[in-house]
C-alpha cells in the first residue's frame, strides 16, 4: 500500500484578490502545487476569490466567511477558529503566506512564508499599530514556526537579523513567472495595444499600487520632471496599480506637476493585459524603497523591456545585471538612469533586452512549486 500524501492546508486569507504580490504568490504556487501528486493540498479563502484556483478541486477548497475575510476579523479568524479546523480536518502542515496571520498556537507544523522586513526597514511606512504588530510581535509568531521560507536572499539575513531566526531555518525560494504569459510581443500587438490604451507617445512605466511613502512615487516624479527637462523628449509617465494607502497624496503630486498632462494614472492593470504594457513601454523605472522580491523587474525584462531600478532591498538580487540601479532617494540619479536609456543605441538596447531575457529565465513558478513540496514533505515526513 503507498505511502499516505501529506494534507496541506494552505491559507488564502488575505490574497486581496490576487492584486498583491502576496496574492499572485499564493495563486500562482497553489494551482500548480495542486496539480502534482506530491501533496494532498488544500486551500482556505474567501469564496470571491474561489475562481482564481481553478486547478484545486471543490473538495480541497474550505470557505473563510466573507465577514472575517479582512482587517482584524481576519485575523481573528485564523487565530480563534483555524485551530479547531486544523484538528478536524487532519491536516499534517499549515502554509501561512504571511506572518501577520502566523497562528499563536497551531495543532500542527507551521510553515511561513514571509516576503520582506518592510516594518524594520521602512518605519514611516506603517502606521503605529501595524508598525507595532510587525515589529514586536511577528519576530515572536515566526520563531513559533517549524519552518520559514522567504523569497530572496536579502530577506533571509533580514530574517535572521530582525526576527533572531536561525538561519538553518530559513529557506530562500525564490518567486516565480509564467513564461507563457511573459514574454515580448509582436510589434503589430504592441501597436494596437498603444492604440487601446491612447499612448499617443512613448511611456515610462511603473507597476506598483498606489502607495506612499514605501513605492516612492514622489521622488520618481520630480525624476520625470527633471528628465523632461533635460531630454526636452515628450515620454509620458505610466503609474499603474490600484489606489492603496497614502494614494491622495500621490493623486495630488501628479495634478501639482508640469507635465500633468503627460502622467497617466490607470488604475489596476489586469495580469491579462500586464505583458503588453510591458512590451510596449520604453523603460521600467522601479524606484520602491523597500522590496522583498519586486515581481515586476522580472516580469518586464521577460517582455523585453529595459529596466531602471533602485538599488536598495532584493532588487539588485533580482534584477542582477540586466537592470540600471539608482539609489532610490536621489532624484538627480534616478533622473539619470531614465537619461541613459533613453541614449542608449539601438544595438546597447539590443544587447540590454537580451541580457534581461536570459535573467529572467531564471525565474519559473513550477519550480517554486516543486522546491515549496519538498519543503511540505519534509517537515511532514516523520509524521506519516
């Protein structure tokens, strides 16, 4: 008789509709972990976000009630009711995605997977409460964890460094991409998508949801604006992601500027059609103070595009030598970044896609999934 699989219940909690980088995290490991036969895997969330799993079976789905699918009913939720559900249902191991809903308390192994140490990192981006909760009391929760993965190799000395983690119990797995979504588009596409989309001239993107202080939005602005004024080019500035805390102020900046009529606010950009305004741009700038992982470098240097980045975080991990870095506050630097490739000649820019190409391969959520199991297996191997 075979061996019995390990049952996984994983937590989908606070996937924010797949809109967060945590999110597409969870969805992306989920429905491809779904489909090997290493593990028995199951999924808790929000029954809105039901469709996004549409590799798991109804039977290894369990609904978290839409009035706890939020803020500190959420939390209570994992804390007061996961428990009991753990119990009942078998499990041999809980996968948190993130530590704030690391369990006090857990009947059975936990794994964590915790993407950065914004909280140490960036003080001023969290307010007293949450800055409290990640500061104090989430070293503590994920000390209480068998296991902890993260995402880049940045993160686990921060682990180590913040959260007083052992560093034999933190396991880098690095995120993933779908290469059969990413990758560059045909001129023609790119032209009609142009011509949707009312890009009358060529943009700088980024990709990143409305958040201030930490995406640092402002700075690259007044990068633009100095940009513009020194390449006397008509590029246009594309912010795209949806309104997040500290939004209104980066709403007001852009009606403040000079070139306001050359920023584009667009709101969420659906993964669907994210490849295309990737491989449509002239550049990615990604000036983000902070960045466990940073998906949207490698998601633009697998579309072909050339991208500009801060030099602080996993990002110079990430984006390795296929990107321009800049320190993320000096405007004046980042400003310069935009000015160089925008200069560069046809066959640097050749030579800067292809390198950005061949990094990006690097890069797969299979093989996410496959290195997430055998982590499953083995922390649950003495148990079966």
């Amino acid at each position: 008789m075979p061996p019995r699989k390990p049952r996984i219940l994983l937590s989908a909690g606070m996937i924010q509709s797949g809109h967060s980088g945590v999110g597409r995290y969870v969805v992306e490991l989920a429905n491809r972990i779904a489909e090997m036969d290493t593990v028995e895997l199951h999924v808790a969330g929000l029954d809105a976000d039901r469709q996004l799993f549409n590799k798991l079976p109804d039977s290894a789905w369990l609904s978290i009630p839409a009035r706890q699918g939020a803020g500190l009913r959420n939390l209570i939720w994992h804390q007061l009711h996961l428990p009991a559900i753990l119990r009942k249902g078998g499990y041999d191991l809980l996968h948190i995605p993130s530590y704030r809903r690391v369990l006090a308390a857990c009947p059975v192994p936990q794994l964590v997977t915790i993407h950065d140490c914004a909280p140490f990192r960036l003080r001023d981006k969290y307010g007293l409460l949450r800055g409290f909760f990640g500061r104090q009391l989430a070293p503590l929760l994920a000390r209480r964890c068998q296991q902890v993965l993260t995402v880049s190799e940045f993160t686990k000395l921060d682990l180590v460094r913040f959260f007083r983690l052992p560093e034999a119990r933190v396991e880098v797995v690095y995120n993933g991409l779908n290469h059969q979504l990413y990758q560059p588009r045909a001129e023609q596409d790119q032209a009609a998508f142009r011509q949707r989309q009312g890009l009358d001239r060529p943009y700088f993107l980024f990709v990143s949801r409305l958040e201030h202080p930490g995406k640092n939005h402002i700075r690259l602005i007044e990068a633009y604006e100095q940009y513009r004024e020194q390449s006397g080019g008509e590029q246009l500035l594309v912010l795209g992601g949806a309104p997040w805390h500290g939004a209104e102020v980066i709403q007001a900046r852009v009606r403040r500027s000079k070139f306001a009529d050359s920023i584009r606010l667009p709101g969420f950009m659906d993964e669907a059609d994210l490849p295309l305004w990737y491989a449509s741009a002239e550049a990615l700038v990604f000036p983000s103070l902070i960045e466990g992982f940073g998906l949207p470098v490698v998601e633009a240097l697998a579309c072909g595009l050339p991208v500009a980045s801060s030099d602080r975080g996993s990002l110079p991990e990430v984006g390795g030598d296929a990107a321009v870095y800049f320190d993320p506050e000096d405007v004046a630097a980042m400003a310069a970044a935009m000015l160089r490739l925008h200069h560069e000649t046809p066959a640097q820019r050749s030579a800067r896609i292809e390198a950005g190409l061949q990094h990006a391969a690097n890069f797969d959520w299979d093989a996410a999934a496959e290195a997430t199991c055998q982590s499953y297996v083995k922390m649950t191997v003495s148990q079966l």
